[in-house]
C-alpha cells in the first residue's frame, strides 16, 4: 500500500514557475514508477510526466516537454514536478501517482493523490 500527498500549488503569473512535490508512505516506494496527471475543469485527466522507478528514464507530454521537469529522490520517497514558464492552459488540479509500470496510460497507476490545485494567471 502506498500513500501519495502532493503540495506546493497554487496561483503564479504567466511566465511564472512552481515546483511541486508527492510524498509518499511505505517501503515499496523505490519499486514504483510514478507519475503527475493534471485535470483541468470541464476536462478529461491528462499525462503530463512519468518517471521510472530509478529515475533514470523520464518521458514528458508535448505540452510541457522542455517547460516541466520530473525528478524523484527515493531516500525520502518523494516525486517532484518543476514547473517553468507557465502558461495560463497549465491550470488544472495536479495528481501523482504510483504504479508498477512506466506508462503514459492511467489505468497502469495503481495509487493516486488527491491532487494540488495550480493556477496560472495571464
């Protein structure tokens, strides 16, 4: 079993940069890839970015590649998403997730956060 809560939302100006973090509970966290999904209202949920469970290999949705920057430090069980150069269609509620395989695919994550709400003004 494993327990995901993300912080560091919240609201920036266009341009702007926020980094998020996923802490997550249980022995098994280093075993898991992990990944940030974002849902913005009136919207289906999103790929955004995925990391294998050693954080070697990363993969990033078109929109943000080059913006956005996942990394994870296993020592303190925890995924971060860097987010840079915002844009106003960054604004979504933002969800980890861990899972045992290393996919773009929501149905191959296991476990979920509640989520962070990002808002990105013009």
């Amino acid at each position: 079993q494993v327990q995901l809560v993300e912080s560091g939302g919240g609201l920036v100006q266009a341009g702007g940069s926020l980094r998020l973090s996923c802490a997550a509970s249980g022995r098994t966290f280093s075993s898991y890839a992990m990944a940030w999904f974002r849902q913005a209202p009136g919207k289906e949920r999103e790929f955004v970015a995925a990391v294998t469970y050693t954080g070697i290999s990363t993969d990033y949705a078109d929109s943000v590649k080059g913006r956005f920057t996942i990394s994870r430090n296993n020592a303190k069980n925890t995924v971060f998403l860097q987010m840079n150069s915002l844009k106003p269609e960054d604004t979504a509620v933002y969800h980890c997730a861990a899972g045992p395989r290393y996919s773009r695919r929501e149905n191959e994550y296991r476990y979920w956060g509640r989520g962070t709400q990002v808002t990105v003004s013009s």
